[in-house]
C-alpha cells in the first residue's frame, strides 16, 4: 500500500500534514501553516523535491 499524507488542524487553529506509511506509521510531519491552501502547497513541495532529494550526514 503506498504512503498517505493527512492533512488536519492543529490545537491553534493551524493546518499541518504528516506523511505515513503503507503500514500507517508517521514517517514526516510539518510545521504549522496558517492556511489550507499553504498546507497543500507545502504536500506538493514535498511530493516534488524528496523523490530525488539527496541523503547527507552529518
């Protein structure tokens, strides 16, 4: 089963997502956004950029 991104409204009034597994573990969250509308644009930019995104450690 492919990952999910849940999108919802924090205790402040907020809007963030997490990404989950197949299996239903959270494997990402996001920082609060002040919109719906932000919090989609911030799901797009993840399903853009982490496909390719490099693993650096430090």
């Amino acid at each position: 089963m492919a990952g999910t991104f849940e999108l919802y409204s924090d205790s402040s009034g907020g809007h963030r997502f997490r990404l989950k597994a197949g299996n239903g573990e959270i494997i990402a969250s996001s920082e609060s956004y002040s919109s719906k509308s932000a919090a989609l644009a911030g799901i797009e930019s993840v399903r853009r950029n982490a496909a390719d995104a490099e693993v650096i450690e430090s």
